[in-house]
C-alpha cells in the first residue's frame, strides 16, 4: 500500500514536471517556475511536521484506556471521567482557540499545540489523580488545536501561494495527509508495543511521543510562515457571529457541522470503547490471553490507509462519484459495521466490523476536509473549524457519562 502511495506520489511530480515544460514553451499566463517551485517546498515544510504530529498522538492512542484501567488501576466511573474531562475542555476550547488562532497566528498555534501536547504526556507519569485530570484537560485542549489550526495553515498557505494553479490539487493533499497518517499510525502502533514489552510500562509511549514533537516544533518555527485570519478590529470575525453562520446562515456549513457531530462523535465513542469491547468478545469466546493491542491498533490504521487511497482513486475518477456522495456513502456503512458489532458478539466479526469502521474512518476525513476546505473562507478558517468541533465533544461527553461499570460485563445480558 505504502510503494502504490509512492507511486502516485511519483506520477504526481512527474505531471508538475511536465507543467513546468508547458509553461515555459507556452503563453505567459499559464503557471510560472516558482509557482511550481512553491508548491514543491510547501510539500517538504508541511508534509514533515504533519507526519511528526500525528505519530505523537497515534503513539498515545492505543495505550491511553489501558494504561489508566490496567496499570493504574483506576475504576472505569474514573476512567470514564478522564476521557470526559478531555472532551469537555476539547470542547469549551473550541470556542476560542481557534479564533485566537485566526487573530494571532496559526503558526503560533501550532507551537502551542506542540507545548501543550508534550505537557499533557508528561502527565501520565505520575499517578496522582489530579495531575492525570489536568492533564486530560490539556489533551483535550491539545486535541481541538490539532485537528484546527495544521488544517487551518495547511489550506490558507496553500491558498496564498496560488497552488490551485498547479497539479497539486486539495483533494490529493487531503487524500496523502490521510494515507501518510495510516501509515505513520501503523508504525506507531507497532513501536508503541515494543516500547511497552522493552520497559514494562504503558506510559513509554507518551515519552516517545514528546521525541516526536520536539522536532516538530523546530520545523515549525524555523520554516513555516505565518498567517492570519481576519485579525484587525473591523474584519474580526466574533464567536457569537461565527455561531449565526454555522447554525443556519450557511446551511452547507451547518451540515458539515452537524455530520462531523454524527460521524466523529462516534469515532472517539470508539476510541474509548474498542478495547473493552474486543476483550469482552475475547472473553465471551473462552479465550483469555492478553490482546495485542499493538498489533491491532496498527491492523486498524492499515484499514484506514485502505480507506484513505480509495478516497484518492474515487476523487480522480469523474465517474464513480462526487466527494458529497461519497461523504454520505461513508457514513451510512460505517453505521452498519457498528450495527453489526451490536447483533453478532463473535470475535472474529467484531475485529473486522471494526476494520471496516476505519476504512470508513479513512475515506471520510480527506473527504471532510476537502468540503470545509471549499466551503469555509480563509478569513476565519480556524475559528469555524473550531466551532464546527462544539457540537460532537459535547454529545461524546454526554455519553461518556452514561458509562458504568460493568458495561462490557463478560458474563450476563449485559455482556
């Protein structure tokens, strides 16, 4: 999967190539050398530092709920709060760090995330109960930077620099940024184990994670340049009108919003939930080894690049369909894959429904993010990615404190 992504890559750069030739032997409105020259250095400044952030949080992910469960030994009603605390402060942040990022800089931003992130890992090394709540708090705060302001710079500098000019489209860019985080994700995965198998402890890979973002932080600063969104006084977008354009002025915005509450409030239901839920069907099926979590971590991020370069196939084939009915393909079967997890309790069915869960996973956010990155302007980009992530942390915080327990009960109807 990884040689036919670098295949692509390579068919990419040879087409830039040859748009290079046709704008120097054609007339002089077509594309220029430094144009061309541009888009080749956007690749090397974002692409690396978007590798090195995600290995940070894909390295934490498989560990997070067993390293507080199983380690710490904390109850599932604690462990349930930290998650919730997470999204909570993910959620409340949502409503200003974006716009704070649109004002000052999502360069600066980015930084902050870098910062924040390696605080909240250094969290996990200690077993006091409100440094490991403060520290979710941070993670949550983290998380919402995250998936806001890299975007956010990623689609405003792509803008500035006149890159739609070039064969470097916005779809591929979000279709490679997926299939480059899989697979950074499987790695992370399979390191993350090793990891934890050579020192002992679960909390490994959140040091690991702080080796990612250090450098990351340094390509940040030392390269990228900043942008803005409408940072002066009479342009500046305010919360509250942020609020009337995602809540009905734009309705394409509203539904973006709501989908992303839909879709990604069930994919972090599902972060929290899937090692309960395969080690209750491991139970149920009499077998009571340990599970690699690893290794099945990585198996999910391998079904998630799937996703990602099938996402990539469908956008540059005009005949299959477009990116909106692609969307609502993609959530209609990952609702089924979960259904299925609910009626058949088997092993087998439930690691694979979940395999199918990620591809799905994999095809919508490249697909998402290029529907916000068409829809949403430049101006206050980072605040309405913001705001667009209120909606889903509050319906995961919801659920997560419905949770109990002995929920995945491996004896009983609860089971």
């Amino acid at each position: 999967m990884a040689y036919r992504q670098h295949r692509q890559d390579k068919r990419l750069e040879l087409s830039e190539k040859m748009q290079q030739f046709d704008s120097e032997n054609s007339d002089p409105d077509s594309v220029d050398t430094d144009t061309i020259y541009s888009a080749k250095e956007f690749k090397n400044i974002f692409f690396p530092v978007y590798v090195l952030v995600w290995g940070a949080d894909w390295l934490q992910g498989p560990f997070i709920y067993t390293l507080y469960k199983d380690e710490k030994k904390l109850p599932e009603e604690i462990v349930a709060r930290l998650f919730t605390t997470g999204f909570l402060a993910g959620a409340l942040s949502a409503l200003f760090v974006g716009g704070l990022a649109d004002r000052f800089g999502r360069r600066n931003a980015c930084l902050a995330y870098c910062a924040i992130t390696i605080l909240s890992c250094l969290s996990v090394l200690s077993n006091n109960i409100s440094v490991l709540f403060a520290g979710r708090a941070l993670g949550g705060l983290g998380t919402t930077l995250m998936y806001t302001v890299f975007e956010a710079w990623m689609v405003t500098e792509y803008n500035q620099r006149g890159l739609e000019r070039t064969s470097l489209k916005l779809s591929a860019i979000f279709g490679r940024m997926i299939t480059l985080s899989s697979v950074v994700a499987v790695l992370a995965g399979l390191v993350g184990q090793v990891f934890v198998e050579w020192t002992g402890t679960k909390s490994s890979p959140f040091v690991a994670s702080i080796c990612c973002l250090v450098p990351a932080s340094f390509i940040i600063s030392t390269r990228w340049t900043e942008n803005y969104g409408n940072s002066s006084n009479e342009n500046h977008t305010t919360t509250k009108e942020s609020l009337k354009l995602l809540l009905g002025v734009d309705k394409q915005i509203l539904t973006l919003g709501l989908t992303s509450c839909c879709f990604e409030g069930s994919m972090y239901l599902f972060i929290f939930f899937w090692s309960p839920a395969l080690k209750s069907s491991r139970v149920l099926a009499h077998h009571h080894s340990a599970l690699p979590f690893g290794i099945i971590f990585a198996s999910f991020m391998g079904a998630m690049m799937l996703g990602s370069m099938l996402f990539t196939k469908v956008m540059t084939s005009k005949k299959w369909m477009t990116c909106r009915q692609l969307l609502q393909t993609v959530v209609v079967v990952a609702s089924m894959s979960l259904l299925f997890t609910i009626f058949f309790r088997d092993e087998h069915i439930t690691f694979w429904m979940f395999c199918v869960f990620e591809a799905c996973v994999g095809l919508y956010f490249p697909a998402m993010g290029y529907q916000k990155g068409t829809v949403v302007n430049d101006g206050n980009r980072a605040h309405i990615y913001g705001l667009l992530r209120i909606p889903f942390n509050i319906f995961v915080v919801v659920a997560l404190s419905l949770t109990r327990e002995g929920m995945f009960c491996s004896t009983g109807p609860e089971a």
